[in-house]
C-alpha cells in the first residue's frame, strides 16, 4: 500500500511540474499564465491603492507646513497631506508584486495574493518528505512569475501617466469623490466596453474545470480533424466527378463517331468520293 502511495504521488508531482514548466499560448484566452490584461491592471492598481490609503488612514499625525522663519505655521493632517498620497501611490506597484498566479481560478481572479493550491500542494508533499524537484531551487519557488513582473510594470506606467488625475480625486471632499474604478479605469485608462473583469470578484467557487476545458479541448480537435476530411473528401468527390464527366464525354465521342462511320449515307459519301 505504501508503495501504491510513493508512486502515485510521484505521477502527481511529474504532472504538476511538467504543468509549469510547459510553454502555454500566451494569447489563450484560457492559459492562466498569460499576460496580464488592461483590465486585470486597472483593477488590481486600483485595489492596491485604496488599500494603501486605508492603511494610512490610521494615524493621527499632524504635519507644521510652512517657512522656517515663520512664527504661525499651518497645521495639517497626515491623511489629508500630500506627503501621504506621494507615499501611497510610490507603495502601490510594489505591492502588485504580492500577487502570484491561481491557475485553478478563472478569469481575472487567477492573479490574487496567497499561495496557488498547486504550490501548496508541492510544499506539502515536500514537508512531508518527498523528493519535488522543479528545476529550481526551493528558495525560487515564491519568486512573482513573468505575467506579475509585466504587471507591476504596466502598474508603474499607469500611475506615472494618471497621477495628476489621481491627485485630484485625492483632495476632492469624500462626499464628492468619484468612484476610483470608474473615474480611473472606465472613464480614463480602458477602451469603451473592456470592463468585463472589473465585476469579477473571488468567492472560493469559481474555479477552472479542467475536466470540462479538456472535453472541450478534445471536441474541438476532433471537430477539425472532421472538417478536414470533409474538405478532402469533398476535394476527392469533385476530382472523381470530373473524372465520370471526362470519361461521359469520351464515351459520347466514341458513340458519335461508331453512329457516324455506321450511317449509309456516310458510305454513299464515300463512294462517290
């Protein structure tokens, strides 16, 4: 039975490390390790900036703003200075690089924090012993992947380019601020209607059905394989129904020609000739 054990669980790690390390389409709509989206930029930034900004909004610290040679300097809030949203917004693309890649998760919920049950699953197997090995050393296992390096990068381009919008809507009155999602991302950095992965929100369910996305996987090749037939076949069927006409008119020449040696009057003629 133990021996039942080692090996299955063996099959699963060369799965599961094989399952990582296998180039993907990076266009696959499907692939969870593709590039990250417009979209999935847009709502992680935003997610990461309130964040911060709760974060910070717990002090009461209070800032002297003034010259130094001033006798009255004016007082202001750490939570309302511009000392606070500059520290904020310099945090914000760092903490993108918190994220890892969920491939058991759909959609734009396969970019989130935590550890991917597919890594836990490896660093459990290995405390309890077993040998996993995956080309790297096990220091380099939390190490962000491409898609998150890619997006910490689209995270710092995004921030430079709306940073005056952003500063604005910082000292707007909260009772007249905008939605950051909306003001940010809708009305600003995405192309009208790519705001799909915007409603997307993780709840534990909404997981990738492998089962499903192999079965459809299958059908589709198979579906390929039989239009290529039917084009072969079809391409077949139209050399073979000239082949029938070629061989019809043959005949008919032939059939003509036997009528016309055959008919009397083709011998009168030759006769008389």
């Amino acid at each position: 039975m133990r021996r039942k054990g080692v090996i299955f669980v063996f099959i699963v790690v060369c799965l599961i490390s094989i399952a990582l390390c296998e180039e993907e389409d990076e266009d696959d709509p499907t692939n969870p390790h593709r590039d990250p989206s417009k979209c999935e930029v847009c709502k992680y930034v935003v997610t990461e900036l309130e964040g911060n900004l709760l974060d910070t909004s717990k002090t009461h610290e209070v800032f002297k703003i003034g010259h130094e040679f001033d006798k009255e300097k004016k007082e202001v809030k750490y939570t309302k200075s511009l000392v606070r949203l500059i520290e904020v917004l310099e945090g914000v693309c760092d903490r993108i690089m918190n994220y890892n890649i969920h491939a058991e998760r759909e959609s734009s919920r396969r970019l989130a924090k935590g550890t991917p049950e597919t890594m836990q699953t490896l660093k459990d197997l290995r405390n309890k012993g077993v040998k996993v090995d995956l080309g790297i050393p096990d220091d380099m296992w939390d190490i962000p992947s491409a898609p998150v390096y890619k997006m910490k990068q689209y995270c710092d381009t995004l921030i430079e380019t709306y940073e005056q919008l952003i500063e604005e809507w910082y000292f707007d009155e909260p009772s007249d601020r905008k939605d950051l999602t909306t003001l940010l991302c809708i009305d600003n950095y995405l192309p009208k209607g790519d705001d799909e992965c915007l409603k997307e929100v993780w709840t534990g369910k909404e997981k990738v059905n492998f089962e499903n996305n192999q079965k459809e996987e299958d059908e589709k090749i198979e579906k390929e394989k039989n239009n290529s037939k039917k084009g072969k076949n079809k391409k077949n069927s139209k050399k073979e129904k000239k082949k029938g006409d070629q061989r019809k008119d043959k005949s008919k020449k032939r059939k003509s020609s036997e009528e016309y040696k055959s008919n009397p009057s083709t011998e009168k003629r030759k006769t008389e000739l």
